[in-house]
C-alpha cells in the first residue's frame, strides 16, 4: 500500500521591522500591522514597550537587545537565531529601534537569511536623526544654514582612524549615533579635523518619548554637557548650525504641547 507523502514544512519569512524612534505612533502602517500579528517578535532594548504591548497576548518574545558593554546575544547568534526559526517554518517579525538599514545591521541579518535560503522582507522605519530633530524642533537642513547632512556612528571599530573631515561646519549637520560614551573623543577629534570648538551642538535623549531632553551647548563643552546632564542611550548627538537656530526650541515646545 503506497504511503501518502507528508508535506515539508514551508519556510518561514523574517520581517526586518523599523519600530522608529519609540512613539508607537511614528510607526508605519505595514509595521503596525505585522506586529500586531506577529507570533514570534525578536527585538532590540531599544523598542518601546508601549510598541510590544502591540502584539498578541500569546505571541513569543525573544530580546537581544545590546549595550555597550553587554550583548545579550552576539550578532552572529542573532543571524542563526533569526535562519534557524523561519527554518522551522515560523514567520519572525524582527523588530529595531529607528530603521533596519540605519545603523540597526539589518544588512547583516539580511545576507545571513539570503545565505540560508530564507525569505527576507524589508519594513523601514522613521530613522532616530529624523524622529529626534523632529521631535526637538531641529531642521537638519535648512536653507539659511545647513544644505548637508551627515550620518556617522559614534561607537564602532577604528573610531580614531575614520575621517570626518569636512562632515561638520559651515552649511553642514552632522548626526551622530551611539555617541554618548565616547563624547569626548568625538569632540577631540573634530576639533582636531579642524571644526571650531563654538559650533552648536544638540543632544537629544529618548527622542519622541514621554521623557525626552533636549540639551543644547557647544562642541568644545559636549562631554560635560553629556556628563554633567548624565545623558543616557538611547540619545542622539547633532552638530551643526541649525541645532541653535532661534525656533528650535519654540517648535519643541509646541510639538509637546500636540503630543
């Protein structure tokens, strides 16, 4: 008697989910609407809460989330993990602070999926430079000021060795991520590059969030700014003419006032 032949289980999809800044409501319709469908979300610390209590009561959790001198799970764990379940035929909704291809790896986790023959869909999100100058009144570019901007990530391999020369100054913003630890090399180093040391500068903590600081100064006083302050991640760092511009903190105020 022939036997009946058992359908392989179908591979499942990761979902590489822009969660924004933190409000949930920044979030996209397509990311709202895989969240509260997921059944397994593997998330970043970075994600509000506010956004994971989105989900089903009964979805699965799983948190990788990294700090600067802890990872909950290396980033090569991370890229199995994420292969390994859809493998197993589950839909994997992997949710990041801000925007996949900012900052966030997706790349990495991407290639690692492609590699392993899983399918791989893209949902970006409100980067943490868009929704933290928004939500501080800041323009990053503005045509009396600023016709450039620059993303850099403060906090990675060979930061002494990069060059950002020409990345700040005159008609130029620049946004730093991860740049609160290391705020004091950042500054030594683009005074060096040759930036003037009363450029204004903005630090923007929990940008889009109930408890959002915006803190203003200048380049050469960005490390007590951040220290005297005890500004904590996740926290943005925008240099530039633009973060002192008059209607900066006129427009933070009435973005609060809508909130």
């Amino acid at each position: 008697m022939a036997q009946t032949a058992v359908p392989s289980r179908a591979i499942g999809t990761v979902h590489l989910v822009g969660a924004g800044p933190g409000d949930p409501d920044l979030l996209t319709l397509r990311a709202a609407r895989l969240i509260t469908q997921a059944q397994l979300i593997v998330h970043d610390g970075l994600v509000d809460p506010a956004i994971l209590a989105m989900a089903p009561a009964n979805a699965r959790f799983v948190s990788v989330a990294k700090s600067r001198a802890r990872h909950t799970m290396a980033q090569d764990d991370i890229n199995a993990l994420l292969v390994r379940e859809a493998l197993a035929g589950n839909d994997v909704v992997r949710l990041k602070g801000g925007d996949p291809f900012v900052f966030g790896r997706g790349g990495e986790e991407a290639e690692a999926c492609a590699a392993a023959g899983v399918p791989v869909s893209v949902v970006p999100g409100i980067s943490a430079a868009m929704g933290a100058a928004a939500a501080a009144g800041i323009a990053l570019t503005h045509r009396d000021a600023a016709s450039i901007v620059s993303f850099v990530a403060g906090q990675c391999k060979g930061l002494t060795e990069q060059d950002w020369a020409g990345l700040a100054g005159k008609g130029r913003t620049l946004v730093i991520y991860m740049g609160v630890a290391t705020a004091a090399a950042i500054t030594d180093k683009l005074i060096a590059d040759g930036l003037s040391p009363d450029i204004p500068v903005a630090v923007v903590e929990n940008a889009t969030r109930y408890d959002m600081r915006v803190l203003r100064g200048v380049l050469a006083g960005l490390d007590n700014l951040v220290t005297t302050h005890r500004v904590k991640s996740p926290a943005l760092i925008i240099i530039g003419d633009v973060a002192a511009r008059q209607n900066a903190a006129s427009l933070a105020r009435l973005a609060e006032t809508v909130r």
